[in-house]
C-alpha cells in the first residue's frame, strides 16, 4: 500500500485507523504468543537435556556390559545367544497443542523383549546388558519426544518473531504513515476551504457595501 494508491478522504482515513488498530492487536497477541512458545521452548530444552542424560546413561550402560559380555563369550556364541525371536514395541502416541503448534508425545509403554538363555549359556553381564537396554529403550520415547517438540517450538518461535518483525517495521510504520499523511492532507483542505469561504463572505459584504 502506497501514498499514491490511497485517496486521501475521510473514508480512506477511517480505513487506516481500522487496519492500523488490527495491525497492533495483532502485533501484542503474536508478543504474547512467543512469550508463551519461549517460556515452552526453555522447559522442553531443559526436559530434553535430562531426557538426554537418562538414556545415554543406560544405553551407555548397557553397551559397557555387552562388550564385556561378548570379551567373554567370544562374538560367534554371543551372536548365537542373542539369536533369539524379539517381540514387537508397545508404544501409545498422544497429542496436544501449545499455541497452536502441534505436538506428538509418544509413550514406550511396552518395550520390546527377547527370550535370555540360561546362565550356563551366557554370561551375567549379558543379563545385565539386556536388562540397560530394555530400560534405554523405555526412555527412548521420553527423549524422541522432547527431541521433536524443541523442533517445532523454535520453528514456530521464529516464524511468530518473523511476523512481529515484520509488524513492527513495515505494516504499522507505513498504515500510521498514510495515517498522518491523509490526516495532514484533509487539515490543509479545511484550512483552504475556510479560508475560501471567508473571502467569499469579505466579498459578499464588500459588495453590500458599496
């Protein structure tokens, strides 16, 4: 919208001041709305480092104990332990909306298992191992989660601050610009018309006068 395209009347002033006015709500709900997804953003980034930290700790855990294990064994009968059938995750996925940005949460409910072969067969840090892993894999989803939710909140933290921006240096600058320019227009009208009418009376009464 430029200077050029707005004739500057009464009507087209009304038009700005009511674009300018949703222009700054506007402006203060995108404020509040990143105020809110930051606020968001800091908790999911905290949540996901402790997140982070649980499930390395056990699948770190649990990688410790199989390499031991397999020291043990040797790798051909390791693999032929481990070669056994493993059932399949059991996994809920939920969802919920922060501000509009959906968000998926899923949930390891069941992780998947895997038959163990007797102690003879084995080695206790094989056990040990199985048993960090599958306590890894219950921490996966938490982790996943958090990892996902971080992503889409900064998304959406940048696209709302591209909007404030751009609320903030373009629209409403140039809607109280063609403000101030019709309001300034339509004064020097009023001055010219009174003016105008005022040498229209001096001249009716001159020729009174006469």
């Amino acid at each position: 919208m430029s200077r050029v395209a707005v004739a500057p009347t009464k009507g087209s002033l009304i038009t700005i001041k009511e674009e300018l006015s949703l222009a700054v709500k506007a402006h203060e709900l995108l404020e509040r709305k990143r105020e809110v997804l930051i606020n968001e953003l800091m908790r999911y980034i905290h949540e996901l480092r402790e997140a982070q930290q649980k499930f390395y700790e056990k699948f770190l855990a649990g990688l410790k104990h199989f390499r031991i294990a397999r020291a043990r064994l040797g790798e051909e009968k390791t693999n032929l332990v481990m070669d056994f059938p493993v059932t399949e995750n059991e996994f809920s996925i939920l969802h919920r909306s922060v501000m509009g940005v959906h968000i998926l949460e899923l949930s390891i409910e069941k992780p998947a298992a895997q038959p163990m072969p007797g102690f003879a067969e084995s080695a206790p840090e094989l056990d040990e191992a199985y048993h960090a892993f599958q306590e890894a894999l219950g921490l996966l989803g938490d982790y996943v989660t958090r990892i996902g939710s971080v992503w889409r909140l900064a998304s959406e933290v940048k696209k709302t601050q591209r909007r404030v921006n751009a609320l903030e240096t373009i629209f409403i600058p140039r809607y109280e610009g063609l403000r101030d320019f019709i309001q300034a227009v339509l004064e020097e009208n009023e001055r010219e018309e009174f003016f105008r009418q005022k040498r229209v009376k001096n001249k009716l009464a001159r020729g009174k006068g006469k």
